[in-house]
C-alpha cells in the first residue's frame, strides 16, 4: 500500500514536470532580433502608427442640435482620461462611463481618419455616423494628436 503510494506520487510528480518544462510548440515563424527579442515577421510587417491611441484624435466634443431638440446629439470623449459621455434625445438615450464608449467606440473608429478630411466631409461623415437626418446646428470640435483644435460649425435654419 505504502509503495503504490509511493509510486502514484512519482508518476505524477514526473508527468508535472514534463508539462511544465515542455517547449515552445508554436507552429508560427519566430526569428531571433539582434537585442535578443522574438520577433514574428508576419506580424512585423504591421504599421500601428499611433500606438497610444486606436483613434486620430485626444479629444472629441460633438453637439448636435436636431428640429425637436437642443442638444438632440451630444457625444463627448477624452482619450487620456478616457470620459465618455453620449446622449441621445431621439433615441431617449443617456449615456456615461463605459457604457457610452461602448457606443462611441464603433463610430470614432468609422470616422478615421479625420485630419484630412474637408470641413464639409466631416460634418457629413459626422452626421451619418450619429444617424441624424436633419438638424439645426452642428458644433463638433476636436483637439488632434499633434495638439491642434479643430472646429467644425454649420446652422440650417
């Protein structure tokens, strides 16, 4: 008794550490770099050229007034702190926190990227990535990467 004991306990002593001490079986390409980093060159071939931020801006701040409301569209985010803040009369939605970035984040990743893009452009892409049909005032602006603030305006009366 005492030596099946024994013997249970080597066995899975040795099939632990086999696991543990098992190599790298990773089918994917790995090449050695010269400060010893793993590099995959599949993925080294991907370009991230603003790597602290997924958006081509630090700030936006939107307010769209619709026909029926002041304010019928606002959506506010700061990159760094990473507030956001959606609201949205039609929809008889308001948001904060992460449950407004959840609603945010698809539409700023849309409107990529921004910088280039006319005045006209943006409100117009803007404007169909909010879903608003018609509206009164458009009051977007939007401080950039390189700490350049945009704004955009236009009124329909």
């Amino acid at each position: 008794m005492k030596t099946s004991k024994i013997l249970s306990t080597i066995i899975l002593t040795t099939a632990l550490t086999l696991g543990a001490c098992g190599g790298n079986n990773n089918d994917e390409t790995e090449e050695n770099v010269p400060n010893g980093t793993i590099v995959n060159p599949e993925e080294d071939n991907l370009v991230d050229e603003n790597p602290k931020n997924e958006y081509s801006f630090t700030n936006f701040d939107l307010h769209i007034d619709t026909p029926d409301n002041t304010d019928g569209i606002v959506a506010q985010y700061n990159v760094e702190s990473k507030e956001a803040i959606y609201s949205n009369m039609h929809a008889a939605t308001s948001l904060q926190g992460d449950a407004a970035y959840a609603v945010l984040q698809p539409i700023f990743l849309e409107l990529q990227p921004m910088k280039v893009m006319s005045n006209e452009e943006i409100i117009q892409r803007v404007v169909s990535a909010f879903e608003v049909d018609e509206y009164t005032k458009f009051d977007l602006e939007i401080e950039y990467p390189d700490g350049e603030i945009k704004t955009y305006n236009d009124e329909n009366q």
